[in-house]
C-alpha cells in the first residue's frame, strides 16, 4: 500500500485548505499551463485534495493505475514534454501524495496481470483477490472493508486493469466497460457510480482526442505559414540581389 509523503496524506493535510494545495503546486510547478490542459490538472488538484482529507481513503493500485491513466491520456500533446513528469509529481505532491510511490504502484498492479487472461483476472476480482497476484491483491482486499472511500479513478484504473489481460475481449472497450460494470459490486464499488464515471471519463477522452487533433492542425498549419513567409523572404533576397548585379553590370557598360 502506497504511503503519503511524511505519513499518511490525511495527516498531513489536515490544515490544509485548497488554497493551501494550489500555492503548494504552483510553487513545484511555477510554469504555464496551455488552456488545452488547464481544467484537468484543476479536477485532478482538487480531487487529490479532496481525497487527502478522507479519513478512510487509502492510495490503492486501482487509484494508482485510474490517476496515472488520466493523467497520462488527458496530458497527450502537452508541450513542452518535459514539464509533464514535473506536473504530475506537483500535483501529488501538493496534497500529501507520493508521486514516486503511486507510479510504482500502478506499474506494479498491472503488470501482475499481464499474461494473465481476461477470464482469471475476473476471476480474481470476484474473490477480490483471492488467489491473485499479491500486488493486485492487496488493493482488492482493502475494497472489501466497511470502512472504503471510492474515488472515480478507481473505476478508470479497473477499466486500465482489465484491458492489461490477454485476449480479444481485452482490446474491446465496450466489452471491458460492460466487464468493469458487472464487477463493480465484487470490489466494493457501486454499478450506477462506475456507470456514470466511466461514461463520463469516454465522453470526456473523445473530446480531449479532438481538441488534441484540433490544436495540432491550428500548429502545423502555423508552422506551414510559418515556413512559407521565410521562404518568400529568402526569394525576395535573392531576387534583389539579382537585380542589384544587373544594375551594376550596366553601369559599368
């Protein structure tokens, strides 16, 4: 199970006001954000301190898999591509969040399940996690006490989780989302819940995908123009020069 930086994030936050989050993350992250990524790294800054106050939350690797996968597909095109680890890393950081900690988590969680069918997975989560790899089943078992908060990227890390299997099904994502639904119950998690998240979490990733494509038209067509001025202004020296030499040589005649 993953530990907050300095203890758990509950402790560590519990004088912490959003505010106190924000200037935390703006102080690790002291750049520009593209209006294009500004709205997810706010949902995921203010849930991420919503949940550090949760007494009963625990960083699992459903949520370490639901945070990376979010983060990294919401965070597709960010330019420059080398801020994008230190955004991540501010964003858990400023609520408690050990950002090293949950990348090793979720890598770990999904790896145990690769080479793995989709069947067995399953199999596993309905027993949550009886006979399971123990890096899956140490989160399925904290699913099953009375005492669980669920966070909306639980759901997407399931979803994140059973596409890792083996098997057609598992590239089917109509068919995971269904497969997701059906064991939303088994791991503590309710159907209508993980029925709006992730509907809303496709919705959300097929407008991301389109603004994404949209921005990268708007910068290639820049760059076309771009490319097109600097040629012209090279011709227009050329042809200057030219007619400079031309002059000269009839001065001379």
């Amino acid at each position: 199970m993953v530990r907050c930086e300095k203890g758990r994030a509950k402790h560590l936050s519990d004088r912490k006001t959003i505010a106190d989050s924000k200037r935390a993350f703006n102080h690790d992250f002291p750049h520009v954000i593209p209006s294009l990524y500004r709205r997810t790294t706010d949902e995921l800054l203010v849930e991420l301190h919503l949940l550090s106050h949760q007494k009963h939350f625990q960083p699992d690797g459903l949520f370490a898999i639901g945070l990376g996968q979010v983060f990294d597909v919401f965070t597709r095109g960010y330019r420059p591509e080398a801020h994008v680890k230190t955004l991540f890393d501010a964003l858990c950081r400023s609520s408690g969040f050990d950002p090293n900690a949950l990348r090793k988590q979720a890598q770990k969680t999904l790896e145990s399940v690769r080479g793995h069918n989709l069947e067995e997975v399953q199999g596993w989560i309905q027993q949550q996690g009886k006979g399971a790899p123990e890096a899956l089943a140490q989160g399925l078992r904290n699913t099953g006490n009375s005492t669980f908060h669920y966070s909306r990227l639980m759901a997407v890390g399931l979803l994140s989780l059973l596409a890792s299997a083996q098997g057609e099904e598992s590239s089917d994502p109509e068919r995971l989302s269904q497969i997701a639904h059906e064991l939303s119950e088994s791991v503590g998690f309710s159907k209508a819940r993980v029925e709006k998240d992730l509907n809303l979490y496709k919705s959300n990733l097929e407008k991301m995908a389109q603004a994404v494509e949209l921005t990268e038209q708007i910068l290639e067509s820049e760059r076309r123009k771009r490319e097109q001025k600097e040629s012209a202004k090279l011709n227009t020296g050329s042809s200057d020069q030219m007619t400079q030499g031309v002059e000269a040589c009839s001065n001379i005649s």
